[in-house]
C-alpha cells in the first residue's frame, strides 16, 4: 500500500523533482497505467505545447498519449528517453513543424498518429529512425504537394507501406486539391509551371466525370483513441448516414448527435468487436431489420432522443450479449407496432433498459409500454389455435419461461388470415 501511495504521487506531482536534478521541466497531472504489461502515459487533453520528459514517469512507457493538446513543433531529439515506445498519439494538436529527427530514436514505434494538425510538409527522413512503423495516419493536415513532399509520396505508395498515410489528401496547390497522396504521379511535384500559367495546370486528360457521391470514410472524419480501449468518435460530424470501413477493432462507437434519420442494412458488419455503440440524438425514424446485423459482442445500444415510434420484427436479433439499452426520448406509439420490442425484453430478462414510454395516442400518453402491453393482454385475449392445449393441459412449470413467450410472440406477429390450426408440442432439453 505504502508503495501505491508512493507511485501515486509520483504520477501527481511528477516533475517537481525528476530523476535528474538538472531537468527542470515540469511535467503535467497525466494518468500513468499498466495494461496487460504495458505501460500507458495519458496526457490527453491537459493544455501541453511540449513533450514532457521522459524522466517524470516511474517507468519506461510503450504507450504515449498526447492527443488534443496544443503542441506546434517537434524538435529534434524530443522523444529522447522514450526509446521503448511502441504507439505515439499526436493527433488533434497544432502541429506545423517536424524537424527531421525528431523521432529520432523510437526504433521500436509501429503506431503514429499525426491526424488533425497543421502539417503541410514532411520528409521521407522525418520517418527513416523508425524502421518498425507499421500503421501511420497523415490525414486532415493541409498538405502542399509540391517538391518538398516527393520523397514522402514515394514511401507511402511502396507496397509494403499500405497502412501508411491512407486517406491523407492534398490541399494545395489547385489542382491537386483532394487528391489523395497515396494516388499522386510523384514525379509531377517538382515540375515547374510555366511562366504564363495563372495558377492552374493545363490539363493533360479529358476532363473527367463527375464522381459518384460515396459514403464518407469512417477515418477520415472521426477521431480514433487507442486507450484504455479503441474507440471512435464521431459526435458532432453532420453525419447523415454511418461512415464507411469502421476498423474491426473498435470497441466504443460514438455517433451521437449527427443526422442519421435512418439506420441501413448490414452497416455496421465490419465492427464485429464492436461492445458500446451510441445514436442518440440523430432525429432517427426508422431501423432496417438487418441494420445491427454481426453486432455479436455489443453489451450497450443508446437509441435515446430520436425520432423511433417502433423498433420492427428482427432488429434485436443479433444482440445476444446486450446488457443496457436506452430509449428514452423517442415517440413510441402504443399501439400492436410495440409488441415486439417488449416480447423480446421479456425474452431476454438480463437486459437493463429505460425511457420505454408511450408518447401515443393520448388516452396512454406517459404510460409504460410494458404496463399498456398488459393491460392490451388483459383487455383484449389472443385468438388461439383450437387445438392449442389450454392451460390445465400444460406442465404449470413451463408457464411464462421463454419457450412459451416465444410460442406467443410468433403468434401474434402471424396475420390472423394465415393461422391454421397447429399442435405444439413441447420439449424439455438437458
């Protein structure tokens, strides 16, 4: 206990007194942290405009998390005494400048991210001290293709580099404008315009087609944060559909408040580790009934503050592990629409879920859904099979167990004109 303590001010105060008296940079209140063996650095978000030193943390870290603060430029040597790192995380700072060695040092670095800056040039040098960088993001940075960036192209578009720099596009000049750096003839950077051109390139090429409008990429307009797990966010994006290639390894999915107002097939079948995902807020009116098809894993669905009157026969049906679901905020209608959404509740007791309320029509405005599903049951009896066998025939032990909440459920959901009379039989399994 005396050394939690210990380690704890250590991670509080650090820098006050480093291990060197001769270093009198203070380093701020990050969050130190082991990890399956690995040592996290979390200093997201703390107004820094410098790398601390290394010499503040009680360990070596592979883990360095510098996202959203307000770091310009980095030095040369700036990483000196973070030799064991294995992901660097500078995205969403003001970065212009990068020295070329910088990185000098970070032999054992295989994750960069240097998205959301400012950075309009970097050099193939900049990259050559980390021969173990495996997976670089370059994207949203104001990138000026011209010379200086050539050496750059040419490493990103080596095939063995396919995970570096992807979705990162040029800014300027004109007519490069959008282009992605992964697709740039390299050797067009270092031509020089002619004396009479007035800014734009003559083209070379028929003028090409308008292209086809695309789903917008998942990484190109969300923020991805490794720690404590991988997650995206993708609030506040004007979204009005769900981006494309969402990695496989995201576990948190954060799309709230966009302007999603209906949810497709299959358009999250890429996120199968996927556990926590999050709509609310969308103005959302309709589910397709494969839209949260392959979400195996998710334990949280937030559908709360939308535009819902009913989920549809299906919906639920992947969701074996779901353990919280949120609802409130939504116009549900209380009407046969409903049943659905309540029979599957019933069917899966673990599920803690809120704001289930009826919005219409107005004799049952503010009434739980559960409470109108009872008193419909009550109020208004279920056509049964004739040969159905009636309560005293049926094991009492079997009343109201899923098995039989199942039976009733399909029944229901049959148009009346399409039943015929069935026997069921039930069977007890070991």
């Amino acid at each position: 206990m005396k050394g939690a303590r210990h380690k704890l001010s250590r991670v509080r105060g650090a820098g006050r007194h480093s291990r060197s008296d001769t270093s009198r940079i203070v380093a701020p209140n990050c969050a130190e942290s082991t990890e399956s063996g690995d040592v996290f650095i979390d200093c997201q978000e703390r107004h820094l405009n410098t790398i601390p030193s290394a010499q503040a943390w009680s360990k070596q870290p592979k883990h360095l998390l510098l996202a959203r603060n307000r770091i310009k430029v980095l030095r040369n040597r700036i990483f000196t005494g973070y030799e064991g790192l294995t992901s660097l995380d500078l995205q969403q700072n003001e970065i212009s400048l990068v020295e070329e060695g910088a990185f000098q040092g970070l032999t054992q670095l295989t994750t960069l991210l240097l998205q959301h800056n400012r950075l309009s040039t970097l050099s193939e040098e900049t990259i050559i001290p980390m021969p173990n960088l495996g997976y670089m993001r370059l994207y949203d940075n104001p990138w000026n293709c011209q010379c200086a960036m050539d050496s750059l192209v040419r490493t990103l578009q080596v095939p063995s580099n396919r995970n570096l720099g992807n979705h990162a596009r040029c800014e300027e000049p004109i007519w490069l404008k959008g282009k992605k750096l992964k697709q740039l003839e390299a050797e067009q950077l270092c031509k020089e315009l002619p004396p009479n051109d007035q800014g734009v390139r003559p083209s070379t090429s028929p003028q090409e087609p308008i292209p086809i409008r695309t789903k917008p990429e998942s990484n190109a307009v969300c923020h991805t944060y490794l720690f404590p797990q991988v997650r995206m966010d993708c609030r506040n994006k004007g979204l009005t559909e769900v981006p494309a290639g969402i990695p496989d390894d995201v576990v948190q999915l954060d799309l709230s408040n966009n302007a999603i107002r209906h949810l497709k097939a299959k358009e999250f079948q890429s996120a199968k580790n996927l556990k926590v995902l999050n709509l609310s807020n969308n103005n959302m009116e309709h589910l397709d009934t494969d839209s949260l098809t392959g979400l195996l894993q998710l334990r949280e669905l937030d559908l709360s503050n939308n535009l819902l009157q009913f989920v549809q026969y299906g919906v639920l049906e992947d969701l074996y592990f779901l353990s919280q679901l949120k609802l409130g905020g939504n116009p549900w209608v209380c009407d046969y629409s409903i049943h659905y959404m309540v029979y599957w509740l019933r069917l899966h007791p673990g599920v803690r879920y809120s704001g289930l309320l009826c919005r219409s029509p107005p004799e049952y405005t503010g009434e739980k859904v559960e409470e109108y599903i009872n008193n419909y049951n009550r109020g208004c009896p279920k056509e049964r099979p004739y040969n159905r066998p009636s309560a005293d025939q049926t094991d009492p032990e079997l009343w109201n167990t899923p098995q039989e909440l199942q039976a009733e459920l399909e029944e229901e959901l049959e148009p009346s004109h399409l039943r015929v009379p069935q026997k069921y039989e039930i069977f007890r399994l070991s």
